[in-house]
C-alpha cells in the first residue's frame, strides 16, 4: 500500500509539475506580449503626436506666431496625456535663429545622441510604483516630396535633423492591466489544475490500487507463493487481465506448489534459501538432469573401475576441484585402497589405509571439515591444509571416501557449499556400483572352485591372454606347476567322496600358504591343480614345489577305524618362455612332465625336458 501511494503521489507530482509548468509558460509569454503591444501602442502615440508637434511648429513658423509655440505644446501633451513634452534645437538651427527659450534645450544624453544621430530612441524605466516610457523622435529638414520646404527658411541640407522632439509616456495603468490580466489567467489555470487532479485521483486510484495488487502477488510468486487472490474495481480488459492472472496463479500453485517442497529436499541443509524459488527451482532442476544424465551412462559402464572414473571427471570437471583423493574402503576388514589422487603424497599417514578406522570421516560417518576445529583428524599428516572429506556407505562390503584439500580458505567454502551436490551423484553412483559389486561375486563365484576358494580352470582361460600380454610387455617369466594327488580315484572309491574332498581342500590350503600374492593357485580339474609362479628363479621354483610336496606328505586324514590315510603328490614343471612361448604350452608341457612322473613311480617331482615328447605330441 506504501508503494501505491507511492506511485500514485509522483504521477499527481508529476501531473501538477507539468501543468504548472504549462501554466508559468502561458503566464510569461501573455506578460511579454501584453507588455510589448504596451509598448509599442505608446509608440505609435509618440509617432502621431511627433508628426502633430511637427506640422504645428511649421504652421507657427510660417504664420511668424513661433511665440505661441509653448502653449501648443502644453496643449499637446494634455490632449493626448503626455506627461512631459519638449523640443530641443539642433547646431544648424541654434547657429541661425538663437537657443531659442530656455525649455528648449538638450535635457539629457538621450537627447544628444538623437541630435547626433538622427535616430529615434525609446527607453523604459521601471520602479515599484510606475513605469515610464520615453521616446526621443529627430525633427529633420524636408525633402522635396514634402509640402513645406524647410530649406528655404533654413541653412541646411535637406534631411538634416534641425532638432529633436521627448516625450515621456506613464504606461503605469498598462502594467497594472497586464497584471490583472495574468492574475485572472493564472487563477482559471490553478481551478483548471485542481480539477484535473481531482480527475485523474478520481481515475486513478483504481489502476493503482490493481498495480499495487499485481505486485503484492508478483512478490508472493517470487517466494513461490501462487496463493494470492487478485482483485481489481476496474472494468473492461483490466478486468479480463486479473481474471487471467487469478487462471494462472491457481495452475502455478497446483503444479509447482507441491514441486516446490518436493525440491526442498535437494537444497543442502544448512543453506540460506534463495529470495528467488523459481531461480532455485531451475537450479536444482537443473542439477537433476544432470545427475539423471550421470545415472543413464554410468548404468552402461562395465565395471566399477569405470563408474569410480565417472565420479572422478565430475570433480575435477564440474566442481573444478584441484586436489583431492578418492578411496575405496572395504568395511569387513577396514582396509582402504586408492582409487585416483592428484597428488603424489597422501596427506593421511600410511596406517590409515591399512586401517581405515584412523579416518575419522570413515570412522564417524560424518563429513569431516578441517576449518571446523583444530587438529581435527588425527590421521592427517599435514597441518598446513586444510580438508573436506566425505565418507559414502555404498553397503555392507564396501564405502567410498573422497578427500578433497586446499591451503585457501575460500577454496574450502566452496568445497563446503558442493558437499550436499557431490553427495547426490554418490548417490545415484550407489546402486549400480553396488550392482556391479554383485555382478563382480557372481563373476568371481563363476571364476572360482565352490569347495575350495581356489580360481577354476574357466579363470585361466578368461585371463591367461592378459597374463601373456602382460608378460610379454614387461619380459615376465612363470614357472607352470601341473600337480596330481597319487591315486585319488582310490580315495573316492574306497572311503568316500567325503573323504576325497578333505584331501581336495587340504591341498588347496597348502597351495594357497605356500605361494605369494603375486602366483596363482587354481584347480584345473579334479584332483588336478596349476600353480603359477610369477618370476621365480629356478631354485625358487623348485623349493616351493618341495614344500608343497612335503607339506602334503605330512597330511594325515581320519577315516574310521582303520588307519589315518596319506597321500602323496606328483609334480610336474614347466617354464615359460625357457621351454615354451606360450603360457598354453607351458601347462601342456607341465602336464607331459607330470604324466613322466606317474609313469615313473609317482610322489615326485619331474621338471619339463623336450625328450618326454612322443612322436607326434609336440604342438
């Protein structure tokens, strides 16, 4: 209501300024105009009377009654209410017929310079109480178009000035006229002013209060409010426009009134709303499409490795982050491993990967922000940057961490106010990383033996082109070992399966302590198993395999009443590249030399030689 008065009171300002400016302009030019035909009227007299004075002193002249000629011209300024007349001779004259009488002299500058000249002069003096107008006319010599020739009775030229004639005019009752006259017309134009005000107040004032409406309800939808009710005493198509605008605002408030609190949810907490919802609204909008987008490709990704890249392009592509880190946390037993990080040293100390507990993000499931309190997180190793790390549950196998660092604290703001952003796309990265998780169990369910842990023979066959790529690049060797249990078929036979697959797991136990991290144990089939052995040297290779042997022969199984059973373990080996290019032929010479081993008493170990080969077996 403040602004409508507002508004309404500098259109009436500006209304009235522009009538009273019209009238002040009207006012003026009256006043000049009045007073120039004022001026020039009393002119014109002077030009008649000059003319009257003129022909009647050349009249007296001619009748020799120059005597007289004071009261002529006393008679002509009563006459025609002059309220002064004189006459003044000029040189030419003064120096022929005498200075006359003494009120015919030269009275004042005015007087000279029209001798001088022979040039009319008027002049208008003004005071508070009258104003006079003098006007100084020259009396010169005939020309021979005039009647009388003043030459004849003259010593002078024709149209030299023989003198001058001043009048002085009381033009006081014009000027007062004049301002009755500007009175009058400044009194109808102020009536003319109030009237239009009262008019256009009249008029107005129900368009400015449906402005004053309009807005109320502008401001209310700019804080996504469509509730207002526009109302409006104003007929015809004002009337239609609030009709329409009403239409409107009930279909904004049905469809973005829910959407509104709906969207709420995605503001970060903590964060000052905006004065503009729609804004807002865009905004996060805005932000859903593009994690909708994000969502859509990471679904077509093939491994988590590729989502976990996803994740890392929007940090440094669209919050621009400079530093940061991005770990995988495995939740079982709290190790954490290094996904991606733009710095070569951590700034964690290296504990907190083996235990991720040391991290208080991942420990307290909450973000953790170093500006908050000194020395915050005890595992960083740095205490000159400052850090914002956001710990994510993916699910009961494993969480993210993504550790971002600066030594700017403005840099840190920002950080803060992406914190609720980055944490939507880990969101929609959730459920298809914990998809591919799954997949990758039944991947790894597929790829190993059920009863033993140990990877199957479809593993090797899924790998072994990568591990010969691989070795070939690098000019990596692997000793193949082809192991059998002596006489297994027995076992079964004679005491069970059950039996037989104690013995199956035991050996696996053996395989599995007596490689490293870097070999690989895998059940070919049966009772037989490959051991790779990523380069070992030959005595490497040969004390491994003693050890797998003895360490087998030393197995006791139970088996009911009769004696514990023992078994024993043929070997075969086999080198690669020494005594094949292939990994492939490698397992086949390996299985040649463990065939030499059966064949020659088995429980021993027989190394690959090219002779073992009969004719025709080669590759």
């Amino acid at each position: 209501m403040v602004s409508n008065m507002t508004t309404k009171s500098k259109l009436m300002l500006i209304v009235t300024i522009m009538l009273l400016g019209l009238t002040a302009a009207t006012i003026i030019n009256i006043a000049l105009n009045f007073r120039e035909y004022s001026i020039n009227s009393a002119v014109e007299k002077s030009q008649m009377a000059a003319n009257i004075v003129k022909d009647g002193l050349t009249a007296h002249m001619v009748n020799n009654m120059m005597d007289k000629r004071q009261y002529f011209l006393d008679k002509i300024a009563t006459n025609n209410n002059i309220k002064s007349l004189w006459i003044a001779r000029g040189e030419n004259v003064i120096s022929q017929y005498g200075k006359g009488l003494q009120s015919e002299s030269v009275r004042d500058d005015l007087d000279e310079e029209v001798l001088r000249t022979g040039e009319s002069i008027q002049k208008i003096t003004e005071n508070t109480k009258d104003t006079t107008l003098r006007v100084t006319i020259p009396y010169k010599a005939s020309t021979p178009a005039d009647s009388t020739d003043c030459v004849s009775c003259h010593n002078v030229n024709r149209g030299d000035t023989l003198g001058i004639i001043s009048m002085e005019f009381d033009i006081s009752d014009m000027r007062n006229s004049g301002m009755i006259t500007v009175l009058k017309i400044l009194g109808i134009n102020l009536l003319f002013i109030i009237i239009v005000l009262v008019l256009i107040n009249y008029y107005v004032t129900p368009y400015m209060n449906l402005f004053s409406n309009l807005q109320s309800g502008i401001k209310k939808a700019y804080r996504g409010d469509f509730t207002h009710e526009f109302i409006s005493k104003v007929g015809g198509d004002a009337k239609s426009v609030v009709n329409q605008m009403n239409s409107l605002f009930r279909k904004m408030q049905e469809t973005f009134g829910d959407i509104k609190y709906n969207l709420a949810t995605f503001i970060p907490q903590g964060a000052a709303l905006s004065n503009d919802p729609l804004h807002e609204a865009k905004t996060i909008i805005s932000e859903l499409s593009d994690i909708y987008k994000f969502k859509k490709t990471i679904e077509l990704d093939g491994s988590k490795e590729e989502v976990y890249g996803r994740i890392i392009d929007i940090l440094k592509l669209k919050y621009h982050i400079g530093h940061f880190a991005f770990y995988e946390v495995n939740n079982v037993t709290a190790e954490r491993r290094i996904i991606y990080s733009t710095e070569e040293d951590n700034i964690c100390f290296e504990k907190t990967n083996k235990n991720a507990l040391n991290c208080r993000a991942f420990r307290t499931s909450s973000v953790t922000i170093s500006t908050e309190f000194p020395n915050l997180c005890k595992a960083c190793s740095s205490v000159d940057i400052n850090y914002v790390c956001i710990p994510f549950y993916i699910n009961h196998d494993i969480s993210l961490t993504v550790s971002m660092t600066s030594n700017k604290i403005e840099e840190v703001d920002l950080m803060k106010k992406n914190i609720s952003s980055i944490k939507h796309y880990l969101e929609a990265a959730k459920p298809v990383i914990e998809s591919q998780i799954l997949m990758e169990k039944l991947r790894d369910t597929s790829l190993r033996d059920g009863m033993t842990g140990l990877y199957n023979r479809r593993f090797l066959e899924e790998v072994i082109d990568k591990i010969m790529s691989q070795a070939n690049r690098n000019n990596d060797t692997f000793a193949v070992m082809m192991i059998d249990v002596d006489f297994f078929k027995m076992v079964n036979d004679t005491y069970g399966h059950d039996v037989g697959d104690k013995v199956i797991v035991a050996l696996a136990k053996i395989l599995n302590s007596s490689i490293r991290d870097s070999d690989l144990a895998i059940r070919y089939g049966g009772e037989e198993f490959v051991v790779m052995l990523h380069n070992a040297n030959d005595e490497g290779v040969m004390s491994i395999a003693k050890k797998i042997h003895s360490e087998f022969a030393k197995l006791s199984f139970d088996v009911g009443n009769t004696q514990p059973l023992q078994k024993t373990l043929s070997i075969g080996i086999a080198k690669f590249p020494t005594d094949g290019d292939t990994i492939w032929k490698c397992i086949k010479y390996a299985d040649t030399a463990l065939y030499e081993a059966k064949n020659t008493g088995r429980n021993k170990i027989v190394e690959f030689k090219p002779d073992m080969f009969k004719s025709g077996d080669e590759f």
